[in-house]
C-alpha cells in the first residue's frame, strides 16, 4: 500500500506535535506537517487524524459544521471530578466539549443534586479535544454539543481510575420493549425532565422502551417530551444534545423537536416499540454485493476542519 508510511509518518507527526514537552512547534515542524497534510490527507480516515489529537486547538470556541459531520476548536475540558459528577472511561480523552455545554452538564449535576435526589451525575463521552469522527463508537459527539450520562448514580467516594474505566452501569431496560423495573426509578424520570426543560437543549435519546415510562409518568405540561426522543442503544444512559449556541455562523442545528402529537408519545412510540426499526433489512440472494462505504476523509468535513486538526 502507498500510502501506508506516509500515514504512518502523519500520525506519529500528530502524535510528536502534541507531546507536551514538544507542544512548542518550530517553524520547520510546522512546514513538515503541512507537506504531509497536503501529500496524506487526502486518503487517511478522518477519524484516524481526530483520534490522535490529544489537545485542544488553542482558539476561540466553535462548532464547526453538523453533530455527526464536524470538529471543534477551543473546546473545554469536563473536570474528571466535580462537587456534583465523575467523569467515566477517562482513558478515551473524551471528556471535551464547547464551553457552553461543559456549563450546561456542570448545571445539570448541580440541579440533580439539589432538586431531584442525586447524589451526583457519572458523565460519559463527550467529544474528542477537537471533535471530528472518532475511532470508536459514535457517529455524532463531534462538535462538542453531545454526552452522555449515565443512569448509574455517582457513587459517594471520588472513584480511582480503575473503577473509572471497569464500572458496570446498570441497564434500564431488559429489551427492547421493557423497562427493567428493579432499576428504574423516579429520579431518574426527573433528571431526565429537568435536562429536557434547558432551552438549551435540543434533543435527549433514550431507548424506547424509557421514553414510553416518561410518557406515562409525566403530568401537568408535558411539551418537555418533544424533545425526547426514542433511540437505539440508550439502555444505560441517556444522551443530551445541545443546540449550536448563539451567534455562531457555521454550526447547523437539528430542525426543532416537532412530533404531530406535541409529545412523541403516540405514532412516533409506537413506531419504535413495533417490529419495523429493528428488523435487518431483507437482501436479494441474486444482488451483487455491496461494497462498503469509504472511510469518511477531511473532504467529507467542513473546510475549517482541515485546519483544527493539523494546526499545533
């Protein structure tokens, strides 16, 4: 392959570039760097290139295109420990985010705490220190307007490193259409209320079979259920997204949570706990096969992005 050594030389380059005792880039590092972007970018995954970033881009904060098409400069570190939540699985250095919504988690904990009977919040992934695709798991986190946070209460000691990454969170549910009634209780349908209450806000995830507890829990106004909305593999934590924050040119926003019932508690429901969203799609015997999608590169990002994730 051609491309290999070059690859490999951009991502070490990455690597060497982020070190901290070499953060300081020399003119000379820096030229070197730009001729292997220009010669490399062009083929490496983009998630490859954001995933060996392990600092921020030193520059005021943005977010940069759409939540699963994105990066993100001047993002902020989540405490690992606050007064009121725990950062969970440190090692994947995703506990980054815009300002505004580290604020907003950071709210969220304090308001839990206070108001609806938490000890404190165990926050999940974030984003990566500059966003963009990550070499795991999802596929938005990546303009730092995205996490997830465990339905596990924290527990009341600051949890070792080990415990950080090991921890097993409890499931809420037992499949796909029952709420796991050991573990479910009303605090959490609270938490998740107050988080959908943020104007904020533009979005909370949950599996179906959650959404379908909150819609016979709610009472009084329910139009906060708008926003959540039934997903795929939201068992253990419910994932909050932000809207772009004001004033921000170049961050696309999701349309606004607007179900036909005012809720998401009829047809939309309904949808997700039937059959249709979870069987595989039938494929003809006789088709030829499928090749696979290319590996999304910086040409499939906004433009910025090119210059967030090379930049020292």
């Amino acid at each position: 392959m051609q491309i290999l050594k070059p690859l490999a030389s951009l991502i070490a380059a990455i690597f060497f570039m982020f070190s901290p005792s070499v953060f300081a880039q020399s003119a000379k590092d820096q030229a070197a760097l730009a001729t292997l972007a220009a010669a490399d970018l062009k083929h490496t995954p983009a998630k490859k290139l954001f995933g060996a970033v392990k600092l921020p881009l030193d520059l005021s904060a943005r977010a940069i295109g759409s939540y699963a098409k994105g990066c993100l400069s001047g993002a902020k570190a989540l405490p690992v420990t606050g007064p009121a939540w725990q950062a969970m699985r440190t090692s994947r250095n995703r506990n980054w985010a815009h300002p505004a919504l580290v604020s907003l988690i950071e709210k969220l904990a304090r308001d839990a705490k206070e108001n609806d009977g938490w000890n404190g919040l165990l926050v999940g992934d974030m984003s990566q220190p500059r966003g963009g695709p990550m070499l795991t798991g999802h596929a938005s986190h990546q303009i730092g307007l995205d996490a997830d946070i465990w339905f596990t209460p924290m527990p009341d000691h600051v949890l070792t490193d080990q415990e950080r990454e090991n921890l097993v969170p409890i499931d809420m549910v037992k499949d796909r259409t029952t709420l796991n009634r050991d573990a479910w209780t009303e605090s959490r349908a609270k938490l998740i209320k107050t988080a959908a209450s943020y104007p904020e806000v533009a979005r909370i995830f949950v599996h179906p079979p959650i959404k379908k507890e909150l819609c016979k829990w709610a009472t009084g106004d329910r139009s906060w259920l708008a926003k959540v909305r039934p997903y795929y593999n939201h068992t253990y934590h419910f994932h909050i997204r932000m809207k772009c924050p004001a004033g921000f040119a170049g961050c696309k926003n999701q349309a606004p949570a607007a179900p036909a019932d005012g809720t998401g508690c009829g047809t939309e429901l309904a949808y997700w706990m039937g059959d249709i969203p979870w069987k595989p799609k039938k494929r003809d015997p006789n088709a030829k096969p499928v090749k696979p999608a290319p590996a999304l590169t910086l040409a499939g990002l906004p433009a910025e992005c090119r210059a967030v994730v090379t930049a020292p």
